[in-house]
C-alpha cells in the first residue's frame, strides 16, 4: 500500500513552509506528495513542485489537479515532461476537466468531448510523439527519458470511462466506500474495453480526506467542513452511487450548497451527514483508521492519496506516520 499525501500547499503562504513539509513527508516515509491547483489561491503548483524535487530524493511527486480550462494541452504536456525530467521520473499529472477556481472566474468546465481529445494528445507528447497541428508535426523538444504518467481525475460514470479509454491512471474522488470503489472499476473497465485496453493498464489512485485523533469523533467533527467541497463535487456528475435511504440527505445537502463561497463556509456543516463522512474520509481513532485501511487493501486499493485536514495538518501527518504505515511496511 502506498500513501501520499494531497494539498501540501494547502493554507500556507510561504515556500519554506511548503519545503519543510515535504522533506518531513519523505523523513516519515510517505511515498508521495500531491498539490492540488487553485488558480491564484495558492503557491503555483508546478514549480512548487519542481523545487521540492530538489530537496527530497524518493518522494513521487504530482499535480492533483489541473485543468485544460486555464492550461492549454501542450502547456501541459511540456509542464508534466518537464518536471519529470526535473524529478527524475517521479512525477504524476493529475487532469480534471475544472471545479472551484473555473467557476469563481466565470468559466466553464471543459466538455468530455474536448477534455478526452485533450487527455489523448498530452499523452502522445508526453512519451515523445510529435503530434499533427495546422502549422505540421510538433513535439516536445527535448529527450524524454520517462513518460510522465497522465491521470484523470474522474467520479462520474462518464468521466471514469473516460480514464478507462485515454489515460494512464486514475485519481478517484468517490471516496473510501467499497461498493462505490467497485462500481468505479467497473466504468473502467467498460471504457477500457471500449479502446481494447486491459483494465490492469490503468492505474487507480483513491483520493479523501484524513484526521486521526486519540478521539474518533472529534476526528469525524473535524473533517466534516472539507469533505464538503468534495462531495459535491461527486454528486454534480451521479448520484446513482447513493443508497435509495441516502438520497433524500444528499439532496438536501446538494441544495445548500453554494460553490462561490470560501472553501470552509460552502454548505451548513449539519448537512454534512454520517454518511458523507464515513465515504469520504478515513477520520477516527488510529484502531479505526487501521481497520478502514485494511478494509481497503483486502478489496485491491494500493495507493491512498490522504488530504489532512488544514486545522490539524502537522498532527495529522505526524500521527499517520506514527501508528499506521509501519503496519503496511
């Protein structure tokens, strides 16, 4: 089982910051580190990145996500070849076809239709292909020593065919509920046979949030305001994932929720129900979170993406290291 770590960037202002919470991610034997991008929200993600690839030496390090909305294909694809030069073939870009920073602009997210073709083209330049423009053949200039794997970061039905038609992998926001994780292989799978590719060709990364506290329950207060953003996130695109005794919840919490508001004040937080919680984060005490994770394993999941709560980020990180990977050791 791999664990990294997600939204390093995430509340901090300054690059040192940034810096020390990689080489104590890598000093704690994480085995990844991911920065998500909100578009002028943050530390730029790419060259974060870049300078943390710098200071560590094991660490995979990769952008989840990014989107076709703000970056252009080739911007991209030279971005994703460029830093896993830089990083010595760790690096992973995360592709999303647009959420919170697109709409805080005004925009819209990039259709499938075009985010597939883009996702196609990314990947024929990331492995040194020349692709075919107006102007002729155009590729990346210099020698590509590794592909940098492209990843779609998908939860709906279509959006996961997708991944299973075009891409490498796949970052999966739905969350840690092993019904949904199954269902979720199975869009793969169809988008996989659909391109004629075998399913064990594309990668699966599971993506949520994490607070482990001697107290499993404030664990689970703690983590509900975050999980917000990514729940509805999920159920924009389906909510055929839902249980029928579900549904009438989650509508509500869908109605509430207001996207152009600041990350913590989206949705009242007594609309973030149990069983968003329970889906969308491995939260309590560390007996619990040994239990989820375990769960998880037995089911194939080997790579958790973990995104620690900001109020709580160094405990959490700290706390993870301490009492659970040794076990996955």
């Amino acid at each position: 089982m791999k664990f990294s770590l997600h939204s390093l960037h995430g509340g901090v202002k300054n690059i040192d910051e940034v810096h020390r919470r990689a080489v104590r991610a890598e000093e704690l034997g994480y085995d990844g580190i991911f920065l998500g991008e909100s578009h002028l929200n943050s530390i730029d993600s790419f060259q974060t990145l870049a300078s943390c690839a710098m200071i560590t030496k094991r660490l995979l390090r990769g952008i989840a996500v990014t989107n076709m909305v703000f970056r252009h294909p080739t911007v991209i694809a030279g971005a994703a070849a460029s830093l896993n030069e830089i990083s010595q073939g760790r690096a992973i870009m995360g592709i999303g076809t647009g959420d919170g920073p697109v709409y805080s602009q005004g925009l819209k997210a990039m259709p499938m239709k075009d985010f597939e073709a883009g996702i196609k083209l990314i990947r024929q330049l990331v492995r040194g292909d020349a692709a075919t423009f107006p102007t002729g053949k155009v590729g990346i200039g210099f020698k590509i020593n590794k592909p940098a794997p492209i990843f779609v970061s998908a939860e709906g039905p279509k959006g996961l065919q997708l991944a299973g038609r075009a891409a490498d992998g796949v970052i999966l926001g739905t969350g840690f509920d092993l019904k949904v994780y199954d269902w979720a292989k199975q869009k793969i799978r169809e988008g996989a046979n659909q391109a004629e590719r075998k399913e064990n060709e594309i990668a699966i990364i599971a993506a949520g949030m994490l607070c482990v506290r001697d107290d499993g329950n404030e664990a689970r207060r703690i983590v509900r305001n975050r999980i917000a953003n990514r729940a509805h996130h999920n159920f924009r695109f389906t909510l055929e994932t839902v249980p029928p005794e579900e549904l009438d919840g989650i509508k509500k919490f869908m109605a509430g929720f207001d996207v152009m508001k600041p990350m913590e004040e989206r949705v009242d937080p007594d609309l973030v129900n149990d069983y968003l919680v329970h889906r969308f984060s491995i939260a309590g005490n560390p007996k619990e979170c040994l239990e989820r994770i375990e769960e998880l394993q037995a089911a194939g999941v080997e790579h958790l993406m973990l995104t620690p709560a900001r109020k709580v980020y160094a405990e959490t990180v700290e706390a993870f290291a301490k009492n659970l990977i040794p076990r996955f050791r």
